[in-house]
C-alpha cells in the first residue's frame, strides 16, 4: 500500500515512524515545503515547547461557580503519559542517541496574585487528589515560592499576596530536535521516503479512486498516487482539505493567529537558579492564549528565557507564506462562519488586534509586571514565533484538535494547534487506527504496539495508579528525567 504524508513536522513524521514500525510493508512517502524535517511550527522557538502535562495552564482546568473541571487536564496528561513512551522506544532502538538533545526535566509553577489564590488553592486540592498529580504542592508563603522561581520574587515586595504550585517532574521539550532526529532514523532505518522543497499545489481522486497529489519542487511539476493520504501540514492542512472536495470540507474553516515572544539568552549558573516553567493568570476579559509565561528552553545546549505570549491577527497559513495564499484558500462558504467567529467572539477578534500593534515598549511593561526587575537583568529581543490556525467548526471557533477520516478511510488530516505536539505520539496513533485499521488486526503489529506502548489506554493511566507510576518511573528512567 502507498500512503503518502504532506507535512515533516512533529505529526506527519510521528505518523510515518509508527506506520513504518507497526507495518514495515508500507509504501510511505513525505511531502515537505521547507527544506528540512520540523523547520515550520515544530522548530525550537516557533512554539512554547512545555511539554504539556497540564501541570501549570490554568485554562486546562476552567472554573464554574467555584466548581473546578479538571477533565481536559487528566486527558492531556495521560496523553502526554504516551507520548514519552513512544520517545524512551526511540531513545531505546538508537534512534535518539541522547534524550537530552530534545528533553529536560524542568519544574512547572504556575503564580497568581491575591485575586486568584483561591481559584489555585481549589484547583491544587481537586488535582492533587489525582494520582496524576499526586506530586504537586501549593504555597502562599513568598520565601518558599521565592526557592521555587527566584527570578520571579526576587523583584517583589515582601508584602505583596502571591500564591503558587510547583511540579518538580515537569519537562521542557524541542520538538524541532525531536522531529530531525525521528526523520533520520525513518528514513535510514525504516525506509522512509522524505521529499523536501516541495509545495503541494492540489490533491484530487483519480478515476480509480487513489489520491493524486500535483506538486510544484524546483519550478518543475510532479505529481503523486496514494492509496492513503495524511495531511499533517498545519494551517496549511485547511487549503488541501477544501482542494480534496470531501463532503465534510465545507464545515470547516480556519482562523489563523500568530504570535511573539521575548527571548533572552542565560547562563548555565542562570539557568540552574530558574530551571521552571511558570504561567500565571490572563487578564480579565482577555482569552486563553494570552495567558502570560515565563518559560526555560534548551535549545542545541545552550538556555534561554522566553516570556510571553504576545499575539497577532495575520491572514496567514504558516510562517513564511503570504496573504496571497491565505485569500486562494478562501471559499465563499468560509465567510459567514469568519463574521459569525468576528460576532460572537468580537473580545478575542479586538485582543489580537491590539496585540499586533504593540511595540517593545509595551511587551517589557508586561515582562516587567510578571517579574519585576527581570527585564534589566538580561538582554532581551523580541523574536516571531509560528503562525497556529485555528478551527472554525459550523460557523464556531474551536481551541482544539480534531482528526478527520473520510468515510472511506483514504484521506486523513489533523485541524487544530493546542496542545499539539506534546501530545503528537497520542494523536497520530488514534489517526493511524482509524486510517490504516487492518494493521491492528495483525499479531506482529499488536506486538510491536505493546513494545512501543506499554500502556496506550488512557482510561487506565487515569484509573489505575500503580500501572501508571510504572509506566512512568520507567519511561522517565529511559528519558533521563528520573
């Protein structure tokens, strides 16, 4: 069988790797626009790189009423759970020679201010209970915080209210490493097919109703047959999906929004003060993903400090593309669902707006409001971060991820930005058993699961704590972050 990927980054070579693992008969080849595996949203400082575990983000557990949700946070650290089984697999096979190329252990803390502490102590009491979360601690004390992230008290007065959670556990991943060293190995030692530089212009069903994908690589047209197609191309998964014609293209539409950071370059000594990720709360009013961070990154060895996010609205599908591309992926159907998105969301829309036009001066305010004295302690530099596109589903803005399977089973995407690649081994597994599902039916892919996955049900990380801290003590054990 010929399956064919558009995308090399964390998902489409996450989905190649364990297609190739579970069925090495397959046929799998790799589209890729840029010139290298994980160069668009998966390299190092085009995403926040957390290592989603739901530790520290306070808008994976949503209060009501004083009535705390902590669902979504269980299933992302679950999923999270077996995404670092599949990574030990490959630090086990040689695939990655050292784990600290792509993960570190770094603490999670999250720290907000008077108006909040109750909000943290409820969600500290509900998830602390969970086995999941058996680790974390809570403390309204500034000295014991201070030990926590001293970077971020040492500027404040000693009277100020402040309270804060710390996971010690928590991890800062590199996906771009992570995505450059899984496409070597599939392709060295798996078999896998990467074509880089080149743009998929359209993708449209043959007579024989295989999948042909015209391409565009050096000024020369080419094209391609597949008996399986998966679209793992980020924001630009949304043109390809309305070329493809499939009934369900038309529900969708995508709402791209970008984003900054403030990055400062640290020393070891810096970095072994810090050594945390710490959110704090967004502003009244303002959405999700403005919810300010102070995070540590490690990137080819050497640390940095990245604070923000700071987003902006552009008409754009990935980084490095243009408005051009953005009005060609358009359709008239997209637009009631882009007014109903600028009507029922109208805070969001004006948010981003503003955010686009603020200047630095503004940006250290806000680095200066979150740590006071930090923004003089170091050399800071405004840099741009990935372009994520969000889903317009039936005329409403969704904040996640979805998976979509055409009836038929030969043509799959992945629409959505959060939590994205933290959860990537997860996500492309459950694609793959809806895509390819006669592989599963097979004893020596159902072996080579069980190696790669000790555990992959969610449902029994989350109800069964000693399979869980097995599962994790080994796979943290293999990934050096014990």
């Amino acid at each position: 069988m010929n399956v064919i990927i558009i995308g090399a980054g964390i998902m489409g070579t996450t989905f190649a790797t364990l297609a190739k693992e579970l069925a090495p008969g397959l046929d799998v080849t790799i589209l890729e626009r840029l010139q290298g595996p994980g160069e668009g949203n998966s390299w190092v400082f085009n995403n926040a790189g957390t290592g989603h575990e739901a530790n520290c983000e306070l808008n994976y557990t949503p209060v009501d009423e004083e009535v705390i949700a902590v669902e979504k946070a269980l299933k992302i650290h679950a999923q999270f759970n077996i995404a670092k089984q599949f990574w030990a697999y490959l630090v086990k096979r040689g695939a990655i020679s050292d784990p600290k190329t792509f993960i570190n252990r770094t603490k999670h803390c999250t720290i907000v201010a008077e108006s909040a502490i109750d909000e943290l102590r409820l969600r500290f009491r509900e998830m602390s209970a969970h086995h999941f979360f058996e680790q974390m601690r809570f403390s309204e004390d500034s000295e014991e915080i201070k030990s926590w992230i001293p970077y971020l008290m040492e500027g404040r007065s000693p009277t100020e209210k402040m309270a804060a959670t710390v996971i010690e556990t928590g991890t800062d991943v590199n996906f771009g490493s992570l995505t450059q060293q899984m496409a070597k190995y599939a392709v060295q030692d798996l078999g896998v097919k990467i074509e880089y530089g080149t743009h998929v212009k359209r993708v449209h069903r043959s007579p024989s109703g295989s999948w042909l994908v015209e391409t565009m690589r050096n000024g020369a047209e080419s094209q391609y047959r597949a008996d399986v197609l998966f679209v793992g191309a980020g924001g630009g998964a949304f043109p390809i999906l309305k070329k493809s014609h499939l009934p369900f293209a038309k529900r969708f539409t995508g709402f791209p929004v970008g984003g900054r950071f403030l990055q400062a370059p640290v020393t070891e000594e810096q970095a072994d003060r810090y050594r945390a990720k710490t959110y704090g709360k967004a502003a009244v009013g303002a959405p999700p993903m403005s919810v300010p961070h102070l995070d540590l990154r490690v990137a080819d060895g050497q640390h940095y400090l990245l604070f923000g996010p700071f987003a902006s609205f552009k008409p754009v599908l990935e980084k490095g593309r243009g408005l051009i591309d953005y009005l060609r992926a358009m359709r008239l159907h997209d637009i009631p669902g882009l007014l109903n998105v600028a009507l029922e969301h109208f805070p969001l829309v004006k948010y981003l707006v503003s955010e686009t036009f603020k200047g630095e001066k503004s940006m250290f305010e806000e680095l200066e409001h979150f740590a006071p004295g930090m923004s003089k302690i170091f050399d800071w530099k405004p840099i741009e971060a990935g372009q994520r596109v969000q889903i317009i589903k039936d005329g409403d803005l969704q904040m996640g991820t979805e998976i979509l399977v055409s009836s038929d089973k030969t043509y799959g995407t992945l629409l959505g930005a959060s939590p994205g690649a933290s959860v990537s081994p997860e996500v492309m597994l459950r694609a793959l058993e809806q895509l390819l599902p006669a592989i599963f039916t097979k004893d020596e892919a159902r072996e080579k699961l069980r190696e790669i996955f000790p555990e992959d049900n969610l449902e029994t990380l989350a109800t069964d704590p000693d399979r869980y801290r097995e599962i994790r003590d080994a796979v943290n054990q293999r990934l050096g972050i014990a």
